[in-house]
C-alpha cells in the first residue's frame, strides 16, 4: 500500500477537518474488510465528507494526487466492492447521513447517502408511508450503498429492486462536476435518466450524496405462513401460483432442511417447522384489511404444500421472519466463507438448487453448500463454507452454472471484485465496451472505484 503523500493529507485535511481524515491503522482497519471477513485490504486513509462541496473538493484532490477512492457506506457489501483491495482511500458517507425531507402528499423522502434503511423506514412511517426496499442488514446499509449495488431484498417480489424506488440522486461524478436530480418530476422525460445511471454503478462513476425516494403505501395488516414443500420444483410452482393469485403477497422466501436447522442451532430455538422439511417458504401477505383469510385461501389452492403454519400476530411473525433473517448471521460464525448471489430463470431455479452443491463437492469435497433467498424473484444466495476465501475454483463452479443456465452473475449485491472476471461472459465485449466509454466519459482520470466492475 503507498502511504498517503504529505501533500494529498494537507489538501485533504483542509477540505474536512484533521478530525475528518483517520489515518491511524488501528482505526481505519474496520474500513479495510468486508462483513464477511473475505476481503480484507488497506487504506492510508478514510475521509469523511459532510456536504456535495466537499465530495467534489475531495474528487479534486484525488484527480491532482493520482488517488483512487473507495466510496463506503454501511460495508455490508458481499462481493469485495466497498474495500479498499487495492490501497485506495475510502470515502466515508457516515456524515452525509439523516432524512432532509418528507413529502407527504407526493409520497417522496429525501435522504443522504449514509442514511440508513432503518433510519428511511422510520421517517416513511411517520409520514404515513413506507419504503418498498428492505433487508436484514436495515440497520446498517444504507442509502448510497442500495443505489450503488441496485440492491433489492425480501419486497423485490411487490415493489422491485431500489432502481424503481429512485426518482432521483445527487452526486458527484469522476470529473469533479455535481449531478442534481434531486428536484425531478414523476414525469420527466428531459433525456437521459442520469440518476439511474448511477443504480448498480458500484460507485465506479461518482459518488453518491443524497437521494430522492419513492414511497409505497402503508400497508399495516399483515399475516405471514411458513409453508412446506417436498421439493424445490414443488416451491417453485407454488410461489408462481401464490404471485398470480394472491394480490397482497409481499415476500416468498425459501431455504432448506439444513440451513434451518444451522439457524434454529444458533438461535438456540426449534426450526419453524419441526421436523425441517426438505424445503421451507415463507410467505406474507400485506393489506390495509386483516389480509389472512386471502392468504388461508391462496395456500388452500397450492398443490404440494405438506405442512404449514400461519402466523398473525406480531411476535409470532417476528418469530418466524427470525429463522430467514438470521441465516447470513448463521452461516457466518462457520468462519469466512464464499457467498454468491445470483438469480435463475423460473423454470431453470428448481434445477439449479438440486445441482449446485454437487458442482461445489466436484471442486471442494470439504466443503458444505447453503442454500437460500428470494424465491419471488428468482434469486438465491449460494453460500459455501469450509473453502479458503483466496480459492476461486468454487466461485467459478457456481457462475458458470448460473450462466449454463439462462441465470445473472449478481442479483443485487453487484460485481465488485469478486466477479470482475465474469461480467463480459455474461454481458458480452461490446456492452462492456459500452461500460467501459462511459467511465471514460464521466471519470476520466479513473478516480473512482477502479478496481471495480470492469
């Protein structure tokens, strides 16, 4: 890692504050690896910006200094893209945090990039709203990182993934110059959509200060059923079933025998469904009426449902949705391990989950294969464990089947650098290329994140 030079602190200092630019490696450490424990890197520096002005004084310094920056929100990240691999320094968004504005008639929120998803459920509620993107990590990802992996999550099935949520963003570019979509129209058709532009960048482009939401309706009545299935085919039909027939459905997610008993193990509770059956889906239903006689009719219909268990009340829903949130936290007290997030075609998933943990033995036999996600939307997270993190054999194992398959790479936590390799043989050379000429154009001097994506 190069040291930061005299000069590059001096000019950085001057724009945050001393108290602003962490140069201790006792503190920047935490800023240097993953939450999986995977990635690990070094900075020489984290800086911590408070305003648009000093995003852009900080882009500055960096194209003068000859600095790559890491822009860094809550580091939930699983594919390597918000560490600094490679010595970059990391732009905190930590102080570009809090709800500036609520739109209560319009149904918008304004927030910084380093507001948390916590923190925008709480201000939409208050307003009578609610935000449609949500996530075990709520407490701790945040806004800038969602639009900069186009991150999705348990509603994906109801409302999409955080690009349908953007109306608009204000940023910085690569060039130093500042992007303001923040005051754009529901209907705006003035050329190019810039602000989406930046969802799924993966903060190759600019760096991400504030953003303008949609809201969806509150919808306050909930009830939440954990269904059984003897298969994975047999899931797979019955959430299509559940997404044509039941109007208020709001989450469908799924995991397997194994991985609920790891969780029921680590909560020290009983799996959801005793005995675990070979697959587990939960499904909930939302509504501003009491939505459990609609979603008790809708399982009535499914064929394949061995068992169930329907939960209406909130403790009891908390209960449940706790064995599917705590899955990650789970699997990672196994030690550092590969998670690949990846999305199948409907009539290819089924197959893929049968196949998948006999092309991980093929290449790891040590290892073990864990098997959950989003059934709604086709998009399951592959984690592996027992795998050294530097061996990219399984990883390779697993993307090429998801690509033998019709599948994406990466559904929602994006490329990084765990995947770099792979974007052109799904994308193809000339989308790349395309890629490629519009960093150019917005990031000449390769500033931001260029370790990243392409």
């Amino acid at each position: 890692m190069r040291p930061l030079a005299p000069s590059a602190a001096r000019a950085l200092a001057a724009v945050v504050g001393p108290e602003h630019l962490l140069t201790d490696p006792a503190v920047t450490a935490g800023h240097a690896v993953d939450w999986t424990g995977r990635f690990r890197g070094a900075t020489p520096a984290v800086v911590r910006p408070g305003s648009i002005g000093e995003v852009a004084a900080i882009v500055a310094v960096a194209r003068e200094e000859g600095l790559a920056l890491v822009p860094q929100g809550g580091n939930t990240g699983l594919v390597g893209g918000s560490v600094p691999l490679a010595g970059e320094v990391v732009v905190s968004t930590a102080r570009l945090a809090g709800v500036t504005a609520v739109d209560p008639d319009a149904g918008l929120l304004t927030a910084g990039a380093g507001t948390t998803i916590a923190a925008v459920h709480a201000a939409a509620r208050a307003a009578g709203w609610a935000y449609g993107v949500d996530w075990a990590a709520r407490d701790s990802a945040t806004v800038g990182g969602s639009i900069a992996t186009n991150g999705g999550g348990l509603h994906v099935v109801r409302h999409g993934p955080t690009r349908a949520q953007v109306l608009g963003v204000q940023a910085v570019w690569g060039s130093g110059a500042p992007l303001d979509d923040l005051g754009r129209l529901e209907k705006d058709a003035t050329g190019y959509d810039l602000s989406g532009l930046l969802c799924g960048s993966e903060g190759t482009l600019g760096l991400v200060t504030a953003a303008r939401l949609r809201l969806v309706p509150h919808l306050p009545e909930r009830a939440l059923a954990a269904l059984a299935f003897a298969s994975m085919a047999d899931a797979v039909v019955a959430v299509g079933a559940l997404r044509r027939g039941l109007p208020g459905l709001e989450a469908a997610e799924a995991y397997r025998a194994a991985e609920a008993d790891l969780v029921a193990g680590h909560l020290g509770v009983a799996p959801a469904l005793a005995p675990p059956p070979p697959v587990t889906v939960l499904v909930e239903a939302a509504g501003h009426d009491d939505p459990v006689d609609e979603l008790a009719a809708a399982v009535a219909g499914l064929d394949g449902v061995v068992d169930a268990v329907v939960a209406t009340d909130g403790p009891r829903r908390a209960a449940l949705w706790r064995h599917r949130e705590s899955l990650t936290e789970a699997i990672a007290t196994l030690g550092p391990h590969h998670k690949l997030d990846v999305s199948l075609p409907a009539p290819a998933l089924a197959a893929f989950a049968e196949e998948v943990p006999a092309r991980v033995a093929e290449v790891a036999p040590a290892a073990r294969t864990w098997l959950f996600g989003h059934l709604g939307d086709g998009n399951l997270h592959v984690n592996v464990s027992g795998v050294d993190p530097d061996d990219h054999a399984v990883d390779d194992a697993v993307l090429a089947l998801v690509l033998d398959r019709g599948g994406s790479i990466s559904a929602e936590h994006g490329v990084g650098t765990a995947k770099r390799a792979w974007l052109a043989r799904q994308r193809g050379s000339d989308a790349v290329a395309a890629m490629a000429a519009v960093k150019a154009a917005l990031d000449p001097d390769g500033v931001m994140n260029p370790h990243v994506l392409l």
